[in-house]
C-alpha cells in the first residue's frame, strides 16, 4: 500500500542547519561541480534566504521532476555521497518552508520547480516555472564562475534563521553561523577539500543592492592531521572482519602536545572529538562517539579510529537520514571488539596505550610553554620542535611569507589572515643569501616567532603591544643595517 502522504513531514526533522546545507553539497558534488557557494541572501542585516549554487551538470525536466519527488529514488554510483534519495526535499523543508529549485543541464532548456512544505501532509505539490523564467534567474545568479550549467537551490521563509529585531544580534547570528558552517564542512567535506577539485565558499549577498560580501572559503579541518611524530607505533591498522565482508579500523593516537585545528575541530570539546570516525566515499559520516564499544572519557580524549565503509559493510550500519551519526548492527560490534592485529593489538589495548597518552598530557599539562604554531614558511623539522616543546596559544597555524614592506618595517602582522609577513627587501640579509626558498631563515623566522607570541593572540593591539612593536621594529632595523654595512665592507 502507498504510504500515506503526512510521512513526509516528519523525514528530515532532527537536520540542523549545518547538516541540511551539508546534505546539499553533498548532491553539487555528485552531480560533478567544482564550484558550490552557499549564500545568505539579505536585506540589510537580516538574512531573508539562504542559496547552493553550483556549477555541475545540472538537470533537465525529466530530472528536476525525479528530484522534487518524495518517492523516486535516483539510481546511485559507486562512489556517490548520495544514500536515500530524499535529501533535498528534507534537507531544505527541515529550514525552510519553501523549496525552489533552478537548474540548467547541457544541451537542455533551463528548468525551475517549487514545493511548499504546506503541501506535504496532503501529497507533496510541485510547481513549475517557465523555461524563461529558470533562464533569467541562472543567467542573473552573480557568481565569479562559468553558470553554463548547474543548479540553484534556493530556501525561501527560512524558519531556522533568527527572527530578532535587533540588527546587532542578526550581525552576530550570520557570522557565527558562517562560522560554524565553515567548520562543519571543513570536517565532514575534508578529505574532498583536501583533493583540490573543489572550491566551497560561504558568503552574504545583499539581495537590493545586488552586492556579494567578502566570501568565506571552507578549507579541510583533519581530525587524523597532526604535526610530528605521536605515540611510538601508531597509527595502525586493525582488521575486522564481519561476516563476509572485511574493514580496517585505522587507529590512531592524537599527540598530546599538538592542539591544532583539527583537535579542536571549531568548538567541538575533547570528549565529543574522540572515537569513531565513519566514512563513506571519503564524506565522514561520525564523527567522534564509540557506538556502545567504550565510555567518552576524558582518559580517551586523544583516541580516534577511522572506518571506512564499503559497499559489503552497509548492511551491518545504519546511516542516519542526516548523515550525522550511526548505529552498529551486534555483528559489526563484537567484530570489532574481538578484532586482532597481526602485532597482537586490539581495542581494548589501543584503548589502554591512548590513556597512557591522556596521563603524560595531565603531566605535561602543568608548565606550558606558550608559542605560535607554525604554518608555511618554516621546515618539517622546525614545525615538529615547536610541536614536541611548546602548546600553541593560538589554534591556528601562523604563516611566515616575504613582503615588500615601508623601509622602517622589519616585519608585519596580520592577525585576521594569522601571517607573519617579513620585509623582502631585507631578505639576503635575514637568511645569509639570495634566496627564493620559501622555508628559508629557519633561525630567524623561528626567533620572531617567539618574540611575537603575544601579538599573535586577541585583536594585536593594545599600549604595550604597541610599544613593544616599536622598539623591536627600531631594534631589528639597526642590526640589519650593520650586518648589511659589514657584508658589504667585507
């Protein structure tokens, strides 16, 4: 029997707004695109829409129709992000209340459809737009790249935006909103990020004016990337094998004395971070949590184990409609509770070593040395020092790159962009030669670094900050000058 049309209302209900956005991006990257803009579409200071827009094969009328159709389920790939056939519709009617689509594919009339959620309890109703419409509204997005085909999915009377009169509060809501979409995405997109083939930016766009904001472009936030070297002997793979199919538990022990971006992941606390990482065509799926095989603990705090799913393995997990979590059949499980490595490792034990890890950083945790984290612009080697014997005071990496700068400045830094820019034309005398080596200077680059910790934290401001910049720009420029009058002497 059909089922009855009220059902699909309540599929979608426990998406946030980061996980239907996610869900969306997940369909552009499907469908082949390369660019995908997530854009707040306002009025002044408050956010009246929300679009993804993307520049992938797009559809044709027949495939818009099977898109807007609760109960037609597209045929999926091999190595789709796609899983249940419905993400669109619940992802954008979980935040909104109208959904309208544009789309554009090769060799086909421009489409456009809507679907007001009003319509679902009764049996979903799709409307359609006329194919000059869908043209002039694709040919009119204002995005910075080729629109020759792709897809506009738009939100229309978003209920999940902040209804607040206030426009300091509505200035506040659509940045640290754009911030926690930043993350998100950066972690669950993050092996797709880091292959390069996407370009995944969140901006503002003032619809009266038609003016797009500075965008934001998401980048990868690894929970597996951590500088120099961890717990002697990890990673390490653990095969399970359950029923017919065979996966590999990659576990891994997060150094306790490297807190990067991709240990704290946004705001996510330690005890949300640790556990079980699932992926499924390298879009993580869970992340963090241990699915009824240990306890969150702040002794586990540095514990992670990567899984990847396979075609075979499906059928022993349940992958929530949201793509935010999942659940282990008991087979799956005691697999993994009786796995063995070939060394003689199991989780418990892995368990056991990543509480040894917890214990030293309690130990550690005392006397920290406070200091920048490096980022481009110094060697492996130096990076992994600063890692092994410092914790970082700030969570992201602090850039070194050559500039030219006024005459009387050493050195610049720009706090919001987290660079340390040094004067080029000082260059041959800061490294000892003529170089275009971008990890050149190692000795003074690492030196700055430690006198500047202080004006790499909060806004760099402040009478002493300024002082000290003073005096240290003063300083550096007279011992540059000599060691440049005696090069040349000699």
């Amino acid at each position: 029997m059909p089922p009855d049309p009220s059902i699909t209302s309540a599929i979608g209900r426990h998406h946030t707004l980061a996980t239907a956005i996610a869900d969306l991006v997940d369909n552009s990257i499907d469908f082949g695109a390369t660019h995908v803009l997530v854009r707040f579409l306002m009025e002044g200071n408050r956010p009246v829409g929300l679009q993804v827009i993307d520049d992938a094969s797009g559809m044709d009328s027949a495939g818009i129709d099977n898109a807007m159709i609760y109960a037609k389920k597209r045929e999926y790939k091999g190595r789709d992000l796609g899983h249940f056939g419905i993400g669109l519709k619940a992802a954008s009617l979980s935040q909104a209340n109208t959904l309208v689509v544009w789309s554009k594919r090769y060799g086909s009339p421009a489409v456009g459809r809507r679907l007001r959620r009003e319509t679902l309890d009764t049996g979903p109703l799709v409307e359609e737009f006329s194919t000059a419409d869908a043209a002039e509204t694709l040919a009119n997005a204002d995005v910075d790249f080729p629109l020759e085909t792709g897809t506009i999915v738009e939100w229309q009377d978003v209920q999940t935006f902040l209804t607040s009169s206030s426009e300091s509060e509505q200035i506040g809501w659509v940045n640290a909103t754009t911030q926690e979409l930043v993350d998100h995405l950066g972690l669950v997109m993050h092996r797709i990020l880091s292959r390069g083939e996407l370009s995944l930016r969140i901006e503002t766009y003032d619809v009266p004016l038609r003016f797009a904001g500075a965008p934001r472009t998401v980048t990868a936030i690894d929970p597996f990337a951590h500088r120099g070297f961890g717990r002697p002997g990890y990673p390490k793979d653990l095969p399970v094998d359950v029923g017919d199919a065979t996966a590999i538990a990659h576990l891994h022990i997060w150094p306790h004395w490297h807190k990067g971006p991709g240990f704290v992941q946004g705001n996510r606390s330690p005890l949300e971070s640790q556990g079980l990482y699932i992926y499924r065509n390298d879009r993580l799926l869970q992340a963090g949590g241990w699915n009824g095989l240990a306890k969150p603990s702040v002794d586990l705090n540095f514990a992670r184990v990567a899984i990847d799913v396979t075609a075979e393995m499906e059928r022993h997990l349940i992958i929530n409609p949201e793509k935010a979590g999942s659940a282990f059949d008991d087979e799956l499980r005691s697999a993994l509770d009786h796995a063995r490595a070939s060394d003689g490792t199991t989780l418990a034990s892995y368990r056991t070593a990543a509480k040894q890890e917890a214990k030293i950083s309690r130990q550690r945790s005392a006397t920290p040395i406070e200091a920048p984290l490096p980022g481009d612009g110094l060697p492996k080697a130096v990076k992994d020092a600063f890692a092994i014997h410092t914790d970082p005071n700030d969570v992201f990496p602090i850039d070194i790159k050559w500039r030219v700068l006024p005459a009387r400045q050493v050195y610049k830094i720009d706090v919001d962009e987290h660079v340390l820019f040094l004067n080029a034309t000082y260059r041959a005398v800061l490294a000892g030669h003529k170089s275009l080596d971008i990890e050149d200077a190692p000795v003074v680059k690492s030196l700055l670094l430690l006198l500047l910790k202080d004006h790499f934290v909060g806004t760099g401001g402040g009478a002493k900050k300024k002082r000290e910049d003073t005096a240290w720009q003063s300083i550096l420029l007279s011992a540059i000058t000599t060691q440049s009058a005696r090069t040349q002497g000699e």
